[in-house]
C-alpha cells in the first residue's frame, strides 16, 4: 500500500534571497519526486515552498530546507500540513 500524499506549506526565513535557494529547492524536489513550487516573498528575507507527495518524503524536504544551498543562512522554517489536491504537475519556479 502506498504512502498518503499530503501537503506542505513553508516559510524559510533568513538569508534566503539572492544565494540560489529557490533553485535548491526545485533541484532538491525534483530528485524526491515532489510537485509544487517555491518563490521569494516580497520582505526581501523569506521565501515560500508549497510542496505536494508522500508525507516521509515531505519531512526529508522539510530537513534540506533547515540546511538550504551552501551560500544560505536558515533563521527559520515555519511549516504547516495540508491535504494533498494534487494540482501541480512537476515543482517549478514562481515569480
């Protein structure tokens, strides 16, 4: 039986602009498999993740954005669980 697919809204807070992690995050979803999509957020010093699939495999996202791109430093990760609506096909960039 496969793992319910769940839903995953984060804020990532700290030098997160600017240093390639919105790249990071579609390269790191990507290899998980996830759909969604990651962008900066206006206040120059977060930005948002919404991510869809396995709930494990969420979790494992969630941890590289702890970590994020070499050039980043992580403050915070604020997260939130939803239910999984499944309307993304692949994990893209927003603008």
């Amino acid at each position: 039986m496969s793992e319910a697919q769940a839903a995953l809204h984060a804020i990532v807070h700290g030098r997160v602009q600017g240093v390639g992690f919105r790249f990071f995050v579609q390269r790191r979803a990507g290899e998980k498999g996830l759909s969604g999509w990651v962008r900066n957020l206006p206040d120059g010093d977060a930005l948002e993740v919404l991510a869809e699939g396995p709930r494990s495999t969420l979790e494992a996202l969630v941890s590289d954005l702890h970590r994020g791109p070499r050039m980043a430093l992580v403050d915070k990760v604020d997260v939130s669980w939803r239910e999984a609506a499944g309307a993304f096909e692949g994990f893209g960039i927003r603008v």
